[in-house]
C-alpha cells in the first residue's frame, strides 16, 4: 500500500504548518528547512495554489494520484468543490479514528486500520481510505481493547476535542459518525479555492 514514509517536520516547515500535530520540533524553527530558509520568497500565484494542494495532501497521508482522484469525484458531486474534497478527506476511516482520539496521529491511525483492529458496522475494515458514512458505528475488535495503543486511548481521552459531527465512547472502544461534516467543522488551515484553482489549470 503506497503511502509518503518520509520526513514530516521537513514537509511541516517547507509548507509553513504543523502536519502531524504537536510537533515540537516545528514549533522550534518554523521557517523553511535548508541554507535559505530564513530567506524571502517569491511567491507566485501558482506557488501558493501548490503549496495549499501540498498541505491537503501530506496533512491526510494521501499521495498525488489519489489526490487527483479525491478532487475528480469532489467536482463530479453537487455543491462546492472545495467542500466536497475535503468532507471525502475528512471522511477516511484513519482521519475519522484520529479525531476521535483514538490515535495520536493520522499516521497512527492509518497504522491502526490497515492492522485490522476496526469494525464498521460489524464488518472487519482493514482499508485507511475507506469512506464512513453518517450514521456508521466504527468499534475496536475485543481483542484489541488491551493492546497499549488503545489503553493509551482510554487514559488520555479528553485532552483532544472530538469533532461534533462525531462521538466517541472510550470505554466501549466505538465511535459515532452523526454526520459528515460541513466546511466550518473542518478545522484544518486550508484555503480550499487554492486548491480548485490548481486543478482547474490543468
């Protein structure tokens, strides 16, 4: 399964925020890595178009085909195109584990999905792009429930903000998709019309 494996603290500051979320080593020197970091750039329209796509992009763990694809079906939907890519992007099963704390981070929660500890309506889902749907009950198999990832989950509950549009249970290991969320719940720093104008481009 074709994932990005490499530095993320070199992604975050390339592109000017923290992808993985409480990384102290951003928050230490967030500026550009390399000799001409601290250095001015010429930022061109396409530049900035680019570096929003990149930061939907390495913020989810999505690479460039499945992108393309997330943003084709995004424009063939009624309603905003910027919305829809995003609610597919939010919609992942490791992006709905993650949210609701159950990992802490999106590559943990990928990590968590494709080890099949997930059910979905009671049916194993081992697949980290899989699409949740409103009213979806996501369960960790009993099995699972003692694994340190999971106690950890327990224990730490609470120090994240589960979205509304979700709802999670730590002691019965389930979450609750309400609904799929709307653009004004999606809190991540994203100019989405950025990204629309980069594809309608090509």
């Amino acid at each position: 399964m074709a994932r990005y494996t490499g530095p993320m603290t070199k992604k975050s500051r390339r592109l000017g925020v923290d992808l993985v979320g409480g990384d102290s080593s951003y928050e230490r020197r967030p500026y550009p890595p390399g000799q001409h970091g601290r250095g001015r750039i010429k930022e061109s329209e396409y530049l900035l178009q680019l570096r929003e796509k990149q930061k939907a992009r390495f913020t989810y763990g999505v690479l460039e085909k499945q992108f393309s694809n997330y943003y084709a079906e995004a424009h063939r939907r009624a309603g905003k195109t910027g919305d829809n890519l995003l609610q597919l992007l939010e919609g992942r099963l490791d992006n709905v584990v993650y949210r609701a704390g159950f990992a802490r981070t999106r590559r943990h929660a990928r990590q968590l999905v494709v080890h099949g500890h997930f059910l979905v309506n009671g049916k194993k889902v081992n697949i980290p792009s899989y699409q949740v749907e409103a009213h979806d009950v996501i369960d960790v198999r009993e099995k699972s429930w003692e694994m340190t990832p999971f106690i950890v989950a327990r224990e730490t509950h609470g120090e994240r903000v589960v979205p509304a549009w979700l709802e999670a249970f730590p002691n019965r290991m389930r979450i609750l998709v309400h609904q799929l969320p709307v653009r004004a719940q999606i809190d991540i720093p994203v100019q989405e019309q950025l990204i629309v104008e980069y594809y309608s481009k090509l």
